[in-house]
C-alpha cells in the first residue's frame, strides 16, 4: 500500500489533534507549588578536630579518608556520602555508621552514584562519593558533565596503582589521574601519608568546585605532623641541599620510594632533592621551576600510574618552557597480580629504579 504525505491544513492539524489526545487523555490541569525559601541561611563549616596520626604511624590512605570524612561529618551538616558497594574498603563505612541518614550506598552502579551526587550538590550539599579508582571510569560521562555544570562533587577513588598487589590489573587505577585531570577546572589531590590526607579533605571540603582525591591501600608511615598546613595547589619539599645534583619529584607510595633511593643516592655522594607533589592540579609551578633551576634543570618524576597523562606529564607541562630535562618513570605495560612491594619493583617504580634512573641521567 502506498504512503503519502499528510496535506497541510485540515488533515494534519486532525491527526496532530487525535496524538495529543492519545498521550494526554485527561486535561486536568496539574499545580505544583514552588518550593519555599530556607527558613536560615546554610550552616558554616566548623573547625575540624586535630589530625588523628603521629609521626612515624602506619596507616593506608583510604583510611585516613575515611577518618576525615568522619570528622567533617561531625562539623559539618551538609556533608553526605556516596559508596558504591565497597565502603569497608574505601572506609566510608565509618561515616555511615554515625551519619545513616547522610549515607546513600548505591551498590554497584557507578554513574548513579556520580550522578546523585551531582544532583545533591545542586541542593547544597557537599557530597563525598568513593569508589575504588578503576571503577571511577564507569561514570566517565558523568564526571564530564559533572565538571562542564561545575559540579562541587568531591570525588575519592582509592585502590590505585600496582602498590595494591593480588587483585590485579582488573582493579589497579592507572589512568585515573590522566582520566580526572583533562576536565576542566577539577582539582586533583594525591596525598602521601595519613596527616596530610586528612588536611586534603578539609580542603577539599572547602574548595568551591570538583575535587577528585586519589587514596591507595597500602599503609605507609606518617612523616608529616599532625600540625603540617596543606593546601591545593601547593608541595612540600622534603629533602634538599645546595649540592642537590637532581630533583626527584613523588607522590602517593612512590614518594616512599624517592625517600629510600634518596638516602642510597646519599651514601653515595650524589646529592638530590625530594619533592611530595600532592597537587597535580592545580600544580606548584613555583616550586617546580625554583628545584629545577637549582638542580641543574634536572628532574626525574616516579608515579605509580600509565605514563601518559599523569603526575609526569603534568610536571613535564609546567616547566617545559622553561628548558628543563624532565624524565618519568611510570607504569608502562599491563601489569599482572603479585606481591606490592614486588610489583613497584618489577614495574620500575622503585626505589631500585630510581638509583639507577638517577646514575643514568647524571653520570
């Protein structure tokens, strides 16, 4: 049977007439009131409680997280917090306990969990949403969107790198740096040691904007006292001298890395300067530019992550301009389960490496 085109006027307007009643058989007309005006204005961040961790404590990262978003939750009403089916892992688990009523599991849906937690933003809240780095990926279009409305998510993905061991690569975050840090305007945080984790939470708490924290499971000493100020944006130098030949610059548990390679480079006279970048975006320019140029523009970035697109990259965009040798060392193959400490190693992110990158590039 032949189709034709309906004729302007009388036909069209027929059949546009019988569709809407179709869809809209009832024309009652629906009132929706619009919601009042709050009754006070939105309550004010308190003060957070001193940092928990001494010098020389052993503590993972993603639980230190999990003990600065328990205390801000204590001082902050506006606080919530999202999981994704792993919060005795991100330890999220501990605000849930105290804050039920300002905790959403959102079992194993990761774009939901974004995705609420953007639509909880839009209301005035400060939503913390954690899940292990890798699966982060899953919610991708949402984070975009996310970042192109200026979302004020605060985002944590923990589980990163090869330093996570047995699970293996299906669960190793090693692009998530790359993956947060190319949307405009989203703030990355990399802490190192309990202490500073918790400060970076309350500045992420604080901050204006999306943040995303990357947190690892391997527990790793406390260097930093409890009083140490951190801010976006900022670094800490941690070792350095005027003879300094090379500045190695780490972050998360390959600063622990730079640490012991520094104290082998020591032993045998080659002098270099240790940097703990624990904000890759924004990034410490300043401090970046005034190692190098004292280091005879030498630096050698160590993350554990792809090496595209993360904490070398970064580093190497901020002070390419400026002529400065910047060599990276990073995961640059799939890697397989194992042992952490085997891993770093075998993926050259250790301290091995490290000697060795350093002899290399100074010889």
């Amino acid at each position: 049977m032949a189709r034709e085109a309906l004729k302007k006027g009388e036909e069209s307007q027929k059949a546009i007439d019988e569709l809407t009643q179709q869809l809209r058989p009832n024309s009652t007309t629906i009132q929706i009131s619009k919601p009042s005006a709050p009754a006070s204005p939105s309550p004010a961040m308190g003060t957070m409680p001193a940092a928990p961790y001494t010098i020389g404590d052993s503590v993972a990262t993603r639980e230190a997280f999990g003990a600065a978003l328990e205390a801000l939750g204590a001082v902050h009403p506006l606080t919530v917090a999202l999981d994704a089916d792993v919060k005795n892992s991100t330890y999220t688990d501990k605000f849930g306990k105290k804050f039920p009523n300002r905790f959403f599991e959102n079992f194993i849906a990761e774009q939901n969990m974004v995705g609420a937690a953007a639509g909880l933003a839009a209301c005035g809240k400060i939503p913390f949403a954690a899940t292990f780095a890798c699966f982060l990926s899953r919610a991708y279009d949402f984070i975009r969107m996310a970042a192109v409305s200026g979302s004020n998510i605060k985002l944590v993905g923990t589980h990163v790198g090869v330093s996570i061991g047995e699970d293996g690569p299906s669960q190793m975050g090693l692009e998530d740096i790359a993956m947060m840090a190319a949307q405009p305007n989203v703030t990355v945080l990399y802490p190192s040691d309990g202490n500073s984790t918790y400060h970076l939470i309350e500045a992420a708490a604080r901050h204006k904007g999306m943040v995303y924290v990357r947190a690892g499971r391997p527990k790793n000493p406390v260097i930093y006292g409890a009083d140490e100020r951190f801010h976006i944006g900022g670094s800490k130098v941690l070792r350095q001298s005027a003879a300094d030949v090379l500045t190695i610059v780490a972050a998360g548990v390959t600063l622990f890395e730079a640490l012991k390679a520094y104290d082998q480079l020591k032993t045998a006279g080659i002098p270099v300067r240790i940097i703990d970048l624990y904000s890759i975006a924004p990034i410490d320019r300043t401090t970046l530019l005034e190692s190098g140029q004292a280091t005879q523009r030498r630096i050698l970035t160590v993350e554990d992550h792809y090496a595209h697109g993360g904490l070398g990259d970064a580093v190497l965009n901020a002070v390419s301009t400026e002529g400065m040798s910047v060599h990276k060392l990073a995961v640059r193959e799939i890697p397989h389960s194992g042992k952490p400490d085997e891993l770093i190693d075998h993926y050259g992110i250790g301290a091995r490496s490290i000697v060795e990158a350093v002899r290399a590039i100074v010889k």
